[in-house]
C-alpha cells in the first residue's frame, strides 16, 4: 500500500470505531500503539450541567461557579457582531446548545472563558478567497457564537475518539477558540492557527479523509465531511489565508486540519522516539502529549533540536532522564517568573550546564515561550474551573 492508503485506512478504522459509554480515548496515541465581568449586556439560558466526575476534583468555590446559569452576551455595540450575519450560513444543528450536559463534554464555561481571556488580532473575512482584513475587536460571544465553536472542537473530539480534556488548553492559546484570530502578520489563521507550511502539511490526505468521514455512521464525522469543503493547494497562500478562517467551512476546517496534522506529528515523532535511547524508559503518554504540543508549535525540526539540546545537556551530567524531568509542567511557572525578573540569568544558564535541570526550565531558557503561556493559560482556568477544562 501506498503511505496514503495506510494513512486512510487507519482513519477509517477510527471513526468506525464503536463508542464506549464513559470512556474517552487518551488523545496523543489512541490511534495506535477567564469572565466574571463581559463589558456587554448578559442575555441569561438554563443552568449548566457538567459531569459528575468533575465534582471531586474540583472544591466548593469551581462547583459553585460551574452550577451557575450559563450567560451569553448580547452585545450593544453593532461593530462586535461583525460575525452574526454569517451565522445564518450554518444550518441550525451547528448552532444547537446541548440541553443537557454530556459527560463526555467540556462544561461550556470552558469555552468561554478561553474566549474571554484571549487579546490579539482577529480577521474580518466576507469569504474563503479573500485576503483577511485585520481588526482588534473581539466578537461579540453570543449564543450562537459559543455554540459554533463549542460543537466545532467537540464533533471532531467524537469523530476521532480523542478526550476533549487533552487538546483544550493547545486551543486555548493558539485562538482562544475564536475562529477568527489571527496573528499581526497574518501567517497563523484560525481556530488552530494554521501556517502555510501546516496547510501543505495535510493538503495530501485532506480530500481523502473527508470522504471517509462522509461514509461513517457517526454524524460528528458526517457532520464535518459535509461542511468543510472542498481544499486545494492555492489555499495555502498567505493571500488567501480566509481558507483557515472564513464560515461556513470554518472554524470546523480549522479543527479538522488541527487533528491531521497532529495524526501526521505523532507519526513522525514515534519513528523519532524509538531511536533516543536515553528517553525510553521515561516516556508516558502523558510525556508523548505534551511533546506533540510543543511540536505542533515549534515544528517536528524544532522540537527535535530542543530535546536533543536537553539530552545532551543531561549526558553531560551523565544523569538518568526521568520521567520527571521531561514533565513540561515541572518548575514551568517559576521558571518563567525567574527569567521574567533576572533576565541575565538567561545567558548565564545557556553558558552553563546545570545539574538539576528539568526540560520545562531548559525550554523557557531558551526561548520557548510556548510552554510558559500554556502554564499560564492552565493556571488561570483553573482559577474557576479547577481540572474540569483539561489538563496539561
């Protein structure tokens, strides 16, 4: 068989896979082996309802906040529902609110706060072929707004069997789950922030994948295979960015791409993986997912440069790399705030080898903000909504 061939195959294999009530897939390898106060009008729904199993976790004052009514903004101000008109190109079961919280969901909140908590640019687009027009106003979070991206990242959370938990705070800082953010110079587009060189990355199996979604029996696959269109490789031009961006094919073109590239990284990173001796021992899946975060961010180059940078650094020592150790959460937040206050400590630790060093701190040395803003992000979620949006 072809690589393609495998490739979709293996695809078919996951979204014809029968559900099991009450357990969702871990996401990095199933496949194989912030809003208190909005600034606008609140428009009030039904109270929310999130899963029992968050309940332990989570301690009096996150229960309190997630039984609260779920609030929505009505926006007075005409120039923030810029996007609404658009909305009508969605057939109303994209724009449904579920009445009834599934266990296998994120509690909404979580979505919003996300939303909330995001500042940047974000792209006015009439249609996919156009070249995205910048503006710093914030949509207005309306119903139907959350809801969109909400069933978005859900319906391919389903189709692919992946725990919504386990990608939350990836979106979270690459869009803030906004479908239209976008970066200052205009290459990272989307709910997923997709590049060029990321949009040539999954045009080959983009148009394939889409057909077996069409055939599966489960309607979050169908549901994405009927929406996101037809894609061609003109679309990875920085000029028609709009393609990552623009309703109605988005922002569910954007998730999909998001899990094909992730798909394709964790390829990759296994064939990687197998030949460093020196990490066999300390790799979980929760290490495997927490490489292909920083993967996707920085790319498979990248990441493998930084991590070998680190096994030297430990060879050095000739320390044992542990589990440990390769946690990116370990020491991440103080590391951040050591290099925010001493800066010159920075060149001095790159100059230096350092016996206890964890991967996290010898990635925000050098420069790899990423890490930090995902702690962040996490640190900030948690503030409301304890571990009940996801985990890092």
């Amino acid at each position: 068989m072809k690589p393609d061939e495998n490739f979709l195959l293996d695809m078919s294999k996951i979204v014809n896979r029968n559900w099991v009530a009450g357990k969702v897939k871990t996401f990095a390898f199933s496949f194989c082996t912030s809003w208190l106060i909005f600034g606008c009008a609140q428009s009030t729904v039904s109270p929310s309802r999130f899963p029992d199993s968050v309940k332990p976790n989570a301690d009096e004052r996150v229960q309190n906040f997630l039984s609260q009514k779920i609030e929505f903004e009505k926006c007075e101000q005409p120039h923030r529902l810029y996007l609404e008109k658009q909305m009508n190109l969605f057939s109303p079961e994209y724009l449904r609110g579920d009445t009834v919280q599934s266990p296998n969901k994120l509690p909404v909140q979580c979505i919003q706060v996300a939303q909330k908590n995001h500042y940047g640019a974000y792209a006015v687009c009439d249609k996919e072929n156009d070249k995205p027009k910048i503006s710093y106003v914030r949509p207005c979070r309306t119903e139907a707004y959350v809801n969109l991206t909400y069933n978005a990242y859900h319906d391919v959370m389903d189709c692919f069997n992946l725990d919504p938990r386990e990608m939350f705070y990836q979106i979270m800082i690459e869009s803030g789950f906004h479908p239209n953010a976008i970066n200052r110079t205009g290459f990272d587009s989307g709910l997923a922030q997709f590049t060029g060189n990321g949009i040539k990355r999954v045009q080959n199996v983009v148009n394939n994948t889409q057909r077996v979604l069409l055939e599966s029996s489960r309607p979050s696959c169908q549901r994405i295979a009927s929406i996101v269109g037809h894609f061609d490789l003109n679309s990875a031009s920085l000029s028609n960015r709009c393609v990552m961006i623009a309703f109605p094919a988005n922002p569910y073109r954007s998730m999909f791409f998001a899990y094909l590239h992730t798909r394709l990284d964790m390829i990759s990173m296994e064939e990687y993986l197998a030949d460093v001796p020196e990490i066999q021992e300390a790799l979980t899946d929760k290490i495997r997912r927490q490489f292909l975060y920083l993967s996707y961010n920085r790319g498979m180059t990248g990441f493998k440069t930084l991590l070998q940078g680190y096994i030297n650094s430990r060879n050095y020592f000739r320390q044992k790399i542990t589990e440990s150790d390769l946690d990116l959460g370990k020491n991440l937040t103080r590391a951040k705030e050591i290099m925010n206050q001493e800066p010159e400590k920075r060149e001095l630790l790159k100059r230096a080898k350092v016996l206890n060093l964890s991967f996290a701190e010898y990635a925000v040395i050098n420069n790899v903000v990423y890490l930090s803003e995902m702690s962040a992000a996490r640190d900030y979620v948690e503030r409301y909504l304890g571990n009940s949006c996801g985990e890092f």
